[in-house]
C-alpha cells in the first residue's frame, strides 16, 4: 500500500460523506461512490449535496479552533463525488473500498458484487455495518480474506473510535494494514471478534437500558438523567 491509498466510498449518505470528510482532511484522496443510476442533473444535484455537508462540517470544525479556513479549500478538493456510471473506474483505482449502504442484506450483496466486479484483487474491502455479522457478508465477496468491518461511530468525522472486527477468513495481514490505515487518517481503532453490536453499541445497550431502569424506579427524572449523562 503506498504511503497515501486512494479512498472509495460506496455511498453517498451519512456514512459515506463522513468516510470522505475523515479521509480527505487527514490528505488522502476519496471518491465517494453512488451506485444509484440517476439523471445527470439529480447526479449534480446529490454530488453538490454532499460536498456542501462535508463544508459546513468542515465550519464547524474551524469554529472550534480545529483546522483554519486556509485548510478547507484543499481538503474539499480531495473529494470526488461519482456518479453510477463512473461507479466502475473508480472501484478499480481505489486501494481501499469502504461500503456504506443501507442496512439490509439486498442493499449488502449488490454493493459488494459491484465491487468486486471492478476492484483489484489487492484493494481492502470493508463493511461500516454494525448489525451484520463479517463471516455473513463474507460470503459475497470475492477473496474474502481481504475483507472485514469496520464500524465507524456517528458521526464518523467526529468521532475518533473505530471498531475493526476481521472474519474467519481475514488475512491477518489485512486487519494489519486496515488499523495502520485508520491511524493515519487520525482514527483510534481497536478489535474486536465477530459478535452482534461489537463492543461501543453493547455498552450503550446497557446503559439505555440502565437510564429507563432508574426513571422507571423514580430515582430520577428522565431530564436529570440526561443531564448526568451529558456533563
């Protein structure tokens, strides 16, 4: 992999801006992928959608005193928005292929078939699912071993953490280079086996579910409980 890969993000809502932004701001180049064929006007109108929330995340940021102005120009640059029928030639110049679509198995397989019908045998293909097992999605892609999840938190570009759970049949190496990958674009990674949730949503499972037990037991409001949970 050379010192900067080229990003691909099948995907063009939340998830997929979010990879672009996380990516471009750290210098790589990211090509954000819709594979929804779509009228050249509507293709225009989406790619100027997401490009618009990556800047004014990108605000937000020099509003916190993060990066400067000065920066967001060059990092907005970085990013490509393609349309479907460009979907092709960007899938195979991409290093790595983060997959962002819907949450269900049809939305799942088709992704990946397109994928792997133009990625190099080499480029790391990566699910950002959290409900949907590796070794299941596994299954539809071609040299499985170069594949595993990898769950970014919402939002992605904010949130430093970044759940990597390989498969049976992840190349060790791959997993490897995913978290090498993650830390240079500024991400904390860490692993986690194949298991419903990984590690963030389960915490936070108990913890709802501890939050309605105490409203529910009167010990305090459900404002209260907020707050306490806020600061």
């Amino acid at each position: 992999m050379s010192a900067l890969p080229r990003i691909a993000a099948i995907g063009t809502g939340r998830m997929g801006r979010g990879i672009g932004h996380v990516f471009a701001y750290a210098g790589f180049p990211v090509e954000i992928i819709d594979l929804k064929p779509r009228e050249p006007a509507a293709a225009a109108k989406l790619a100027a959608e997401a490009k618009a929330e990556v800047a004014e995340n990108l605000q937000s940021l020099i509003a916190l005193g993060v990066m400067t102005a000065e920066q967001a120009p060059a990092i907005l640059d970085r990013i490509a928005v393609v349309s479907a029928d460009a979907a092709p030639a960007a899938l195979a110049r991409a290093d790595v292929i983060f997959e962002g679509v819907t949450e269900t198995m049809e939305a799942k397989r088709d992704a990946f078939a397109r994928a792997c019908a133009h990625a190099r045998p080499d480029a790391i293909i990566a699910s950002t699912t959290s409900t949907i097992l590796v070794d299941t999605l596994a299954g539809f892609v071609t040299h499985p071993e170069r594949f595993l999840n990898t769950h970014y938190l919402n939002p992605a570009y904010l949130v430093p953490l970044v759940e990597i759970s390989p498969g049976k049949a992840t190349d060790p190496a791959v997993t490897a280079r995913m978290k090498a990958l993650l830390e240079q674009a500024g991400k904390v990674p860490v692993l986690c086996a194949a298991s419903p949730g990984f590690i963030v949503p389960r915490i936070q499972s108990v913890a709802r579910a501890e939050a309605a037990r105490i409203v529910g037991e009167g010990l305090a409001t459900a404002e209260d409980v907020d707050k306490a949970t806020r600061y």
